[in-house]
C-alpha cells in the first residue's frame, strides 16, 4: 500500500498562513502566496514525471479590484443581453430592478445580491433629469459588495420604442398567466400539467 505524504500540513505549518485555495486566493496575502511555492515546490519533489503542478483558482480568474474603503458616490452598471450590450462600466446613480420578490431600487453600497427579474421594467438613472427605462422579459440581476450591478437579461427593449396598441393587441390573444390555480376554472396549459404531472 502506498504512503500518503502530508504535503499540506508541513506547508501550511511552515508559514503559518491557510493556503489560498478557494475564491479567496483571489487576494491572497504574501503568506498565502509563500504557501502555495512551498507547496508547488514540495508537490513537485513526489509527483510523477508526467504530472503538471495543480492549478489554483487565481490561475483562471483575474484578480478582483480593491473594495472601496467608503461608499462611492455613483454605481458602475453593467447591462447586458445575449445579443447586445447597453451598458457596459458606466456610473449611473441609481438602478430600480423589477424582481420575482419584488421590485426594488440599487444605489451604491447596497448589500451583495442575486435576483431573479420577473417582465418589467428596469430604470436606469443617470442624473437626476436623465433616467432610461427598459422592457425586460426576464433575467438576473447580480449587486455587489464594489457597487457594481450587473444586469443580465434575455430581451430589454427601450419603453419609448414599445407600441402600446401592439402590446395590447397582444394581451388580448395571450390566455392569462397564473401561478396560482383557481378551481373551476381550467385552461389548457393547467390541465396539460395537471396530466403530465
């Protein structure tokens, strides 16, 4: 049977840092960092020939910008569909979001979240006389702790560019949409799940 070597006790005890080897090696401190060369270097003295040096997430990932020590005065949007990008590092100073739990508004420092976009509208201010709204019919929204907001969606079209007879007209051929089942009343999109299910 073969002898397992505790590489990573002797090289963690000898610097006496943890090693950096989650998302937090992103930034890893000088004693993070000589972990890591005392284990590569001790890795490299037992591996086989034909073995490379494990990879640590800082190989694949660039390395995050310094978090803000106070709140800065703008937000840094990032809006962006599969096919188009409509904001791309721009500072705005505030972005309300329409979300399954409900709508809400980002400004800057606002605490690290993820939110599902339900169809709505997103409203973009970039001052206080200009304010950009857009139709998205759904997505993600990602705030975080930097002050940036990305927002994904899968269609955004501008509100001023919707034509609200053709959106009506729409509505009207559309059979309606509930996440709730009323008794009695069945469509035919509940009872195709009703019989699948």
């Amino acid at each position: 049977m073969a002898q397992i070597v505790p590489l990573v006790g002797a090289a963690a005890s000898t610097t006496g840092a943890s090693r950096a080897f989650g998302t937090s090696g992103l930034r890893a401190s000088d004693a993070q960092k000589e972990s890591i060369a005392s284990f590569m270097k001790d890795f490299a003295s037992v591996k086989p020939s034909t073995m490379d040096n494990p990879s640590t997430p800082s190989d694949f990932m660039r390395t995050l910008k310094e978090m803000p020590t106070s709140i800065p005065d703008k937000l840094t949007l990032n809006f962006y569909m599969p096919h188009e990008v409509e904001f791309a590092g721009v500072e705005v100073e505030q972005v309300q979001i329409p979300a399954t739990t409900g709508d809400f508004g980002v400004l800057p420092g606002h605490v690290p979240t993820v939110a599902q976009m339900r169809p709505g509208v997103v409203a973009v201010t970039k001052s206080s006389s200009e304010v950009h709204k857009y139709f998205v019919s759904s997505g993600f929204a990602f705030i975080h702790a930097d002050s940036t907001t990305d927002i994904m969606a899968v269609e955004a079209v501008p509100v001023d560019q919707l034509n609200a007879e053709v959106v009506k007209k729409v509505r009207e051929r559309s059979p309606p949409h509930s996440s709730t089942h009323t008794p009695g009343k069945e469509t035919e999109s509940t009872t195709c799940r009703r019989r699948r299910g």
